[in-house]
C-alpha cells in the first residue's frame, strides 16, 4: 500500500447532487462511519464494513452494503481529492441505479 490512505482520516465529500457527508473511516481501514450533513436524508448515520483495493497510490476503490440494502461503490484519488461513485438502492419494485461524481476535503 502506498503511503497516501484514507485509513484512520476524516473527510468531507461533496457529491454533485448537493449531498454532503463526513466519512470516518477506521485505523485499520475496516470500517467507514458516515454522517449526512446535507441534503433530504440529513442526520442520518450509520458505521459499515469496508470492502477496499488500492488501484495505485492514493487511488483506491470502496464498497460497502448499508442496512437499508442501498450498495455504494467510491473510486477515491486522494491525490487530486474526486470521487466517482456508484449506488444502488430499492425505489418501489425497482432498483435505481445512480453515478456521482464529487470532491473531497479534510474534516
């Protein structure tokens, strides 16, 4: 693993949509708790297990499962502070399928 991680930081991402959220992820990398401090589902939270790769240095790709079945993957560049992300969640009888883009800052 290169020596830039997101393992044990605090960062807020600024998704395109006007959706914030500050993710902590854990020492070890392991685990990510998210807070939504902007947008419809403000206030809401939850720690999640992290399924992680590092694609190079400072580039990693995250995915996780919340407990409401929604499925997110983030493809993180640390260097340049973007994420990519794909989600997944039921609406009705349907899964929806949405691609973001956003930026990262320090906490």
């Amino acid at each position: 693993m290169s020596g830039l991680t997101y393992a044990g930081r605090t960062l807020i991402f600024r998704v395109d949509n006007g959706v914030v959220f500050r993710i902590s992820y854990s020492a070890d990398g392991a685990t990510l708790h998210y807070e939504t401090l902007e947008g419809p589902a403000k206030g809401a939270q939850e720690t999640v297990a992290l399924h992680a790769a590092e694609l190079g240095p400072g580039n990693f790709m995250l995915g996780w499962v919340e407990k409401s079945g929604m499925s997110i993957t983030h493809v993180m560049n640390l260097t340049a502070r973007t994420v990519h992300a794909f989600w997944t969640y039921q609406d009705g009888g349907s899964r929806v399928a949405e691609l973001h883009t956003g930026t990262l800052e320090p906490a």
